[in-house]
C-alpha cells in the first residue's frame, strides 16, 4: 500500500512528454517529473519515490 509523506516503491505505467505516470494503488495514479526521475526510468520498472501532495493537491 502506498503511503503519503513516505517513500514508496511503485511501478511506472506510462511515460509523457513531462515525465512518468506511477501505480499510487490505492491512492491512484502519481506523476514523477522527468526533472525528478532518474536516467534509468522506465515503463513497467519500479522506482523509489517519496509522495506528497503539491500546491495543486495533486500527488506527486
């Protein structure tokens, strides 16, 4: 289960001109900036990512 205001290890399922869409599970999707993301990111790969809400009360 992901968690707000920890680090979280998700899956990446789809890929932007922005950056990366990941599997929040319950909490649904959460976007990881390509200015965020390591080189190596890719779809289907896990990534470690720690969620927060922006000012936008969005989950990034």
């Amino acid at each position: 289960m992901a968690d707000i205001g920890k680090i979280n290890r998700l899956r990446v399922k789809s890929e932007n001109a922005y950056g990366f869409v990941l599997d929040g599970e319950s909490l649904g999707e959460v976007f990881l900036s390509n200015k965020q993301a390591k080189r190596d990111v890719r779809v289907n790969s896990l990534v470690d990512v720690f969620i927060y809400i922006d000012s936008n009360e969005k989950l990034v």
